[in-house]
C-alpha cells in the first residue's frame, strides 16, 4: 500500500507527496465522480482493491443533472457486475419500461413510420443512478477536489495533481473525468473534440396524462418545420424516495417525479451554459407556431430548474498511445452525441471491463501494465464504434428542413 503524507514536499506548487511504500497492493485513483466513474469504484471496491474518486463538483447535486438515460444491455451488465446486488435491485425497482417502436410525426403529431424496435433495456433518470452509484463509496469519493493533472514517476507509478495543491500517488490514474477532461489533455494533447453545429435545448416536463399520449411507447421524434423534437418518457417504477426507503433505507434518493424529457435542435448557433431557462423557452414558443397544442404546452411546461441548453461534441478516433499508469474511460476518451443513446452506455461497459482486468491482475498479483493494455485496445475498438453509429444517427436530431 501507498502511504500518505500531509506534508508539502514540493517548493512553489505546494505539492503534497506521498511516496513511502509498505507493501506490494494495487492502489487506482479515479478522476470524475460521474456514471462510469462511480461505477468502477463500486466494482473495485468489491474487489477489494483500494480506490479513491476525486470530484470537481462540490457536491452530487450541484449541477443540472436529470435527465433520462436510455439504458442497454451493456449498461445494465456493467451496473449488475459492478454495484452489489442489494444497489442493483433497487436500480431495478427505480428504472422505466424501455420496449416499441418509437413513432415520428410531424408537428400536428400525424405518424409518418415508425424507427426500428428496441427490446429489453431500462430507461433511467441520471440523478438517481447517481446516487446509487455513490451509495457505500463514502469517504472514498472526495468532492470539491479536482485533477489537475499528473506526473509519470521513475518506479512506473504516478502522482497525481488536485486543484488544492495537495497530490498523491497510485499505480493506476483512470480520467473518468467527462468530456472536458483534463487528464485527457495532458496525456493525448492532440485529440480533437469536435462542437456538432446547431442548436439544442434539452428541457424536461413532468408527466401528465395529456403529455404521456405523446409518447404512447418509450420515444417519439417530431419532424416539423425547421427543427425536430425528440420526446422520451421517464416514468419510475416506483417512486425513488420510497423505493430507496423500502430496499436500501441507507441510500437517499431524490423526490422526483416521472417526467418527458425532450430534446430542440434549431439551426444556428448554440444557446450556450448558463442561459436562463425562461428566456430561451420564450424564444423557442414562438417557432412552434401551428403546432399541435399538446407540445407547444409540453415546452410552456417545462420545468425551469431541469431544462438547459445542451452542447453536442464528440471525439475524433485516437489510436492507441502506449500504456503507462494513466488511462481514459468514457466521455474523456470517446465523446459522443446522444442521438443513439450510447454515451453512458459505453462509459458503463468500459468501466466493467477495466474493472474486470484489474481484478484479474489484482488475483495474480501481476501485469498492472498489460490489464491496462487489453482494456484500452479492446475500449478503443468498440467505443469509437460507438460514436461512428451515433454520428450516423445524428440526423435524427436535426432539422428536416
Ligand atoms: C440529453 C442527454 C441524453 C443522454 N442520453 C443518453 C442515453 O440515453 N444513453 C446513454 O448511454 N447516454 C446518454 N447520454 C450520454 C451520457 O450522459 C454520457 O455519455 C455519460 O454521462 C458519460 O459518463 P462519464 O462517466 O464518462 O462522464 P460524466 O458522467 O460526464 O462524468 C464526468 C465527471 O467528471 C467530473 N470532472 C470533470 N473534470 C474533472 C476534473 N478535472 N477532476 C475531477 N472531476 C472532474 C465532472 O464533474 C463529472 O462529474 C446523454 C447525454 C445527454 C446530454
């Protein structure tokens, strides 16, 4: 194990090392408390290898974060290998029906066909997976901490840089930190993260009877005039608060309630972070003029503390750059739209298999390096798949005409 000290060691930054070595045991940091973040450290955790998330946010709930997350088969594996299973049958009892075949329409809401069928899967809400995802990480997840960044040492191990000047080392740095990401940055200073044009608004209304007929199975798209709407319906099986208090009372789940959540994409530039709900709602009514009523109220609707604006990126393929003791999951490797619902999906499955091989290396007490290197070339591969389909279904998302 890596011992700790508090102790700046390093003039003028105000680094804090930690260098003193007692015995042989794999130790991870992970920068970026998000889904596949948290889901490797609860798989780690079960592992019994030592880990430890530092999070910029200072807390789970300081920023937008409820949106519905359409859940696949990887996803769902990754979250069954990786929580206990107490944590994943109440994600179970929390998620929503995911099956049909999503119908488009135009803006009178006449169907026009109908996109192909999807079987199985579970639509959930990204606040409540989470809080699930953090449930028993305790101290281990620490908020208000960033990574700065990091320094490969000589004995293979690294240092890691956080935004107190503090610093500490691990044999393995894992950048789960979004697309953003700063550990991306310094290790593949090259890879070009790409704005997709246009404009989109993503903004949530609860669920109400008259809303619920819009979307009858789990997705609608409306195809207007000069821009496109895209309708998903997140309906809890149970209510989150109360399921959590029956299953797993130690685990707070947010009060919320079902609601749509909808996807604008107008031409133009981007609306931008930070922009007032209200003012962007109002600006949009007026472009859905002649539109069905049901979603010119479904807009009216929207819930002004759940809605933003939303920038669409993805990553441009990297090839594989030679393991070290630092590597890259999810969104900090392979950004991708959400126009084939595959970005948490994939950040999901990456953090089970680099779950998976570290365990094994762990067992055998072996081949750090070469775990390392058969998670990255095997993520590479499918991850960036995975952002080719989802730049191919991007059309989906913007205006017809
Ligand atoms: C509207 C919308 C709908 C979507 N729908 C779907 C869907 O249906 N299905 C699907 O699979 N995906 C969907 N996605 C994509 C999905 O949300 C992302 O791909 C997923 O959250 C990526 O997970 P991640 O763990 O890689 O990154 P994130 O979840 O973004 O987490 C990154 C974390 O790192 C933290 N961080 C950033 N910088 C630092 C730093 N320097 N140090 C420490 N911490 C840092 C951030 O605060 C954040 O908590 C959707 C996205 C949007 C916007």
């Amino acid at each position: 194990m890596i011992e700790r000290s508090a102790a700046p060691v390093r003039p003028g930054t105000m680094l804090v090392l930690m260098t003193e070595r007692e015995e042989r045991s794999m130790k991870v940091i992970v920068a970026g408390a998000g889904i596949g973040g948290l889901c490797l450290a609860q798989g780690l955790v079960r592992a019994g290898i030592d880990v430890r998330v530092y999070e910029r946010e200072p807390a789970a709930d300081s920023r937008y974060q409820g949106f519905r997350i359409a859940l696949n088969e990887h996803g769902l594996g990754a979250l069954r290998a990786c929580l206990p299973p107490r944590l994943y049958r109440l994600l179970d009892a929390v998620t929503g029906p995911l099956a049909g075949r999503p119908r488009v329409v135009d803006q009178h809401l006449t169907e026009l066909r109908r996109l192909d069928p999807t079987d199985g899967g579970a639509a959930a809400d990204r606040r409540v997976l989470r809080e699930i995802l953090l449930a028993g990480l305790g101290d281990r997840v620490e908020f208000a901490r960033a990574v700065t960044g990091y320094a490969e040492l000589p004995d293979g191990t690294v240092e890691v840089h956080l935004s107190d000047g503090a610093g500490t080392v691990a044999d393995l740095l894992v950048g789960a930190d979004g697309v953003g990401s700063a550990v991306r940055r310094r290790l593949l200073p090259d890879a070009r993260v790409v704005d997709v044009p246009g404009n989109s608004l993503l903004g949530r209304t609860p669920l109400t009877e008259r809303f619920a007929a819009l979307v009858p199975d789990f997705g609608t798209l409306v195809q207007g005039p000069g821009l496109t709407m895209l309708l998903g319906r997140m309906e809890f099986r149970r209510p989150p608060r109360l399921a959590a208090a029956e299953l797993a009372p130690e685990v707070e789940l947010p009060d919320t309630d079902s609601y749509l959540r909808w996807v604008v994409t107008l031409p133009g530039q981007p609306t931008g972070p930070g922009a007032d709900w209200a003012t962007v709602r109002d600006r949009l009514l007026p472009l859905l003029d002649g539109w069905h009523p049901d979603l010119v109220e479904l807009v009216r609707r929207s819930d002004v503390v759940n809605s933003a604006p939303l920038t669409l990126r993805y990553t441009e393929p990297v090839p594989h750059w030679g393991t070290g003791p630092v590597t890259l999951l999810g969104d900090a490797i392979h950004t991708m739209p959400p126009s084939a619902g595959q970005g948490a999906n994939t950040a999901l499955r990456d953090a089970a298999l680099l779950c998976r091989t570290l365990t094994a290396a762990h067992r055998s007490g072996t081949g750090l390096r070469e775990a390392v290197e058969a998670y990255e070339r095997e993520m590479l591969a499918y991850g960036f798949a995975a952002v080719a389909e989802s730049l191919e279904r991007l059309p989906d998302f913007t205006p017809s005409r």
